[in-house]
C-alpha cells in the first residue's frame, strides 16, 4: 500500500517546528520558556551554565545509504550531551537546527525528531529551540546543548597532574569497527543494487556506530564517591588523540599501556576478521563517546573495583613525552591518527 507523504513545503518553518516538536513537554524548573519564541529563557538559581555546539554534515559525518533516521537524532543529541557530561555537568537544554534539501519529507524529518525525541526522553533534556533552513543538496544538523555544574566540581582538560591515573569509561573501538562493517555491506550495494545485507552477528558494534549513549551515569558516580577528576574530556576522535589534548593542554606527559586499554571481544574479533589491529582501531577510531579522565591516585582508590572504569597509564612529566607501552614491553611514541575535521 502507497504512503501518502508530506512535502515539507504544505507547511511552512513555523508548521513544520510545531509537528516535529508537539509532543515535546519541558521537564525541568530551570526551563522557563522553551520552543515557539525568538530565544529560550533559562535559569538557575547557582551554578555555572555549560554551552556546547555540534555540527553534523551528511557525506562528512553520516551516511543516509545505512543510516536510520531514528538512530541519527538519536546519535547527535547523545554525541552533543556527552561534551557536557566531559566537564562534569549535566545536561539541560538542547537546541536544533537544521539544514533540508527538497528530497526530506515530513515524515522522514518526523521519524529523525522521533530519535531525537527519545534520547531528550532518556537523558532529561529539553527540547528548546532551534531553526530551518533549506540547502540545495543534503542534510545538515546542528545541535546546541546547555548544561550546567557548581563552579568548583567543572572539570577542564588541562588539570592533570603528574602521578595521577588515566582511566576510560566502557570499552574502545567498537563504533568504529561498526562504521567499517556499514562501509562494507554499503560497497556490495553498490555493486548489486538489491544485495540484502549480511549484518547478522555485528549487533554490538552496530550498535555502538549507530546509536551509542553518552556516560551520564559516570558523572553521578563522580557526585556520589565526592569525586572531581583533575582532567576529563569524551572520545569523540580517538583515545590518543584525547589523551595527547589532555597532556598538551596540562603541560604534561603520559605513558598508555597497550593491555589495559578495554576492547569487547565483538571488537576485536570482527577487527581481526577485517584485517584491523584492535588497538589501532581503540586509539584511532572515535565515535565512542566515552569519558577519559585523570584521578589522584586517593580517588581513584574510591572507584577502583568499579566493573566500568578501566585504569588505562599514567600521567608521566612533560618531558617524557606522549608514550605507549605495547604488549611485548615495547615503548613507542603516541600518535593521533583519528578523525581530522578539515
């Protein structure tokens, strides 16, 4: 049965904001005007407000070839919050913007705010704005997110200190081993319009690529241990290239051990079955939006059995240099090869 569909031109910027956005209901007191005014109006009695902004560019950062919409809305919200959560705050408010070509119907831009709906539901953002433009070719989202943290538990990247431990949330590697397996069936598409794809036995790291969550939950250990990490930042581009920002911006070093960095045994299997080093793809990949941080040796005692967070190295002088310590006890220089924005 044919779907009537709707151009998105039958309702106008302010029609269109009203559809994707009716069944979005504020959910915090700090809200106090939300969508359908020129600006939100947001308050807090104490504490700092964070702002953070994201860009997502289709043909830069996604592919519409193996991408649900659903995921998509999903995965820029989760990946603009988790810049929050890297300062430890919380997440507030989020504004999005778009950028439409004539080939996005109502209910494509529907089923996209449906994801974006649901990770706002999951991580108790609001919803407060944003705007619509059109583009000749493609999809352009941005996100803004606000959040916010008393002033003296805001966590930078420049704080650590020598002596203090490198820790990682989750495991590594996964999204982008997910990314190659996309990459892969997109290639026997193309070849064979038609082919059904052969993504049996690939559920974890899909779904790390596709709709991978944000770290919340690290954020209120942290409150509830009364820990404050002396650095922190969220792995969007690759482990070492997260680690290496930390030490530059901190004027240190560090040293990375090869077998404490934690990958699943998903990852590294389908790694190996795509002739992938899984630790290349651990210190290179990103898209994991996991929190790397530093701890005092006294805190990290506080969390050490923690089943989620993994003591990856140390922060060494600024001399040592930026090392890691293979399996074998070989000592290497660290390098970033991750993503490169331009």
């Amino acid at each position: 049965m044919e779907q009537n569909l709707t151009p998105v031109s039958t309702l106008g910027e302010f029609g269109l904001i009203e559809r994707l956005t009716e069944n979005f209901n504020s959910k915090n007191e700090s809200t106090i005007k939300a969508i359908n005014d020129d600006s939100a109006v947001i308050h807090y009695d104490s504490g700092d407000t964070i702002v953070s902004t994201d860009m997502y560019v289709e043909g830069v950062h996604f592919d519409m070839v193996y991408t649900p919409l659903m995921h998509l809305g999903y995965k820029c919200i989760v990946g603009s919050i988790s810049d929050i959560y890297a300062m430890n705050g919380t997440a507030r408010q989020a504004l999005v913007s778009l950028g439409i070509s004539s080939r996005f119907t109502v209910e494509a831009l529907e089923e996209l705010y449906g994801g974006i709906q649901a990770a706002c539901t999951k991580y108790g953002v609001d919803l407060v704005g944003g705007d619509t433009t059109t583009t000749k070719t493609g999809l352009v989202i941005s996100v803004t997110v606000l959040g916010n943290a008393n002033r003296d538990e805001i966590c930078y990247r420049n704080g650590a200190k020598v002596g203090d431990i490198i820790c990682v949330s989750g495991d590594l590697g996964g999204a982008y081993i997910g990314l190659q397996v996309l990459e892969r069936e997109k290639r026997v598409f193309l070849e064979a319009p038609g082919a059904r794809p052969d993504l049996a036995g690939f559920d974890y790291v899909l779904k790390r690529q596709l709709r991978p969550e944000a770290r919340k939950d690290l954020v209120e250990i942290f409150k509830s241990e009364k820990i404050k990490p002396t650095s922190m930042i969220d792995i969007s581009d690759g482990l070492a290239s997260e680690i290496m920002h930390i030490s530059s911006q901190s004027g240190v070093g560090c040293m990375i051990y090869e077998d404490k960095i934690p990958i699943d045994e998903n990852t590294y299997n389908t790694a190996l079955d795509f002739n992938l080093d899984p630790t290349l793809c651990a210190l290179s990949g990103g898209e994991d939006y996991e929190l790397l941080f530093t701890l005092d040796p006294a805190d990290y005692e506080k969390i050490k059995n923690s089943p989620d967070i993994t003591a990856i190295g140390d922060i060494t002088n600024k001399g040592s240099g930026y090392k890691i310590t293979t399996k074998s006890d070989n000592v290497y220089d660290l390098k970033a090869q991750g993503w490169k924005h331009f």
